[in-house]
C-alpha cells in the first residue's frame, strides 16, 4: 500500500530534519557565548609577561635571603572589618625606610592592595626589639586565602606567607626561601 502523493507533508512540517538541526545550532550557539565570555572577561592569571618575571626569580631569592640574614619575622593581627591590621615588626629593620604592606589575592589581581606601614608612636612602640606599625587598607574581599607580603621600599627585603583566612586573623610572616608566592610587575 502507498499513500497518496498529496497525503505528503513538506520537510519542514516533520520533526526528524528539526531534531537532526538542534544538535548543531546548540554547538553553535554554545560557541558564540564561550567568545563572547573570552573576550570580555580577560584572565588575570596568566600574564604577558612571565618570561620576565621568570628571569627576576633569582632576585626574588636574594630578597627573601636577606631578610633571613636580618632576622626579619612579623605577626599581623588583622581587625574584624578586615581593613586595619597591627604589625609586630622584628629584625634588623631600619626605621627610616618606608614599608609597605601588600594584600595578593591567588586569581582576582583587581582585589590586590598595597599599604603603607605607619609606625606606632608611644612609649610602648618598642617591644621587646619589635617595632609596632599600623595599616589601613580597604577592606578584604572574602576569600579562603591570600598572600601577604611586608617589604621595604628600596625593595632590599620581604616577609611573606600564604594567609588562610579560616584559620584566623594572626598571621605570621617569615622569609621564604622553598616557596615562592606570586610576583605582580612593576608599574614602568
């Protein structure tokens, strides 16, 4: 038995060539929105220029290396708000130099913040050869963790850790020679 010429339907009317087509129109699709996220959203992550900063890896060494030979350590204590710390600073540290603070967040490098260590003046600054600072930042971005990082300005030493931040708000920082934490360019 045959059907009739006229009981046919036209292509467009059946299902199967509307099924075969769905696959890939979705691929497509799919493929114009992953471009379009590529693009507008760059990767902080990778940089441009890491075969430089993998050439001042050594420097990077000889910074920790001399906070060593300094006998720098540093406790923070870091206020609830998350943009006030108190800095127990030890070591061979010349009061004259300006330090610095820097908050480095693993992937978000718009979360990065840099701030300057202001020395406590009372006559309780000096505690048992440690030298009190403050610092005001704006407040952290919640996060499991951060690098944190106090150096000088002439940029001779550096005092770093990786900060958990469910593990509380005292962190201490100490000279790391075995692992090296992420190093942002400077501006030129």
């Amino acid at each position: 038995m045959r059907k009739n010429d006229g009981d046919k339907r036209p292509w467009y009317k059946e299902p199967w060539p509307w099924l075969l087509a769905a696959g890939p129109v979705i691929v497509v699709i799919a493929g114009f929105i992953t471009l379009y996220i590529a693009i507008t959203r760059g990767d902080s992550v990778v940089k441009d220029d890491y075969y430089k900063d993998g050439k001042h890896f050594e420097l990077s060494t000889e910074r920790d290396s001399a906070a060593q030979q300094r006998g720098i350590h540093a406790q923070i204590l870091l206020n609830e708000a998350g943009d006030h710390a108190r800095i127990l600073l030890s070591g061979d540290v010349d009061p004259a130099v300006p330090l610095q603070l820097l908050w480095i967040h693993p992937t978000q490098e718009q979360w990065d913040q840099t701030a300057t260590l202001t020395p406590v003046t009372s006559a309780d600054n000096n505690q048992g050869g440690a030298q009190i600072y403050d610092a005001a930042f704006a407040p952290l971005q919640e996060s499991e963790h951060w690098y944190v990082r106090i150096e000088d300005a002439q940029q001779q030493w550096r005092v770093q850790s990786n900060w958990v931040t469910e593990e509380g708000r005292n962190i201490t920082l100490d000279a790391q020679r075995q692992q090296q934490l992420p190093q942002r360019p400077k501006a030129n």
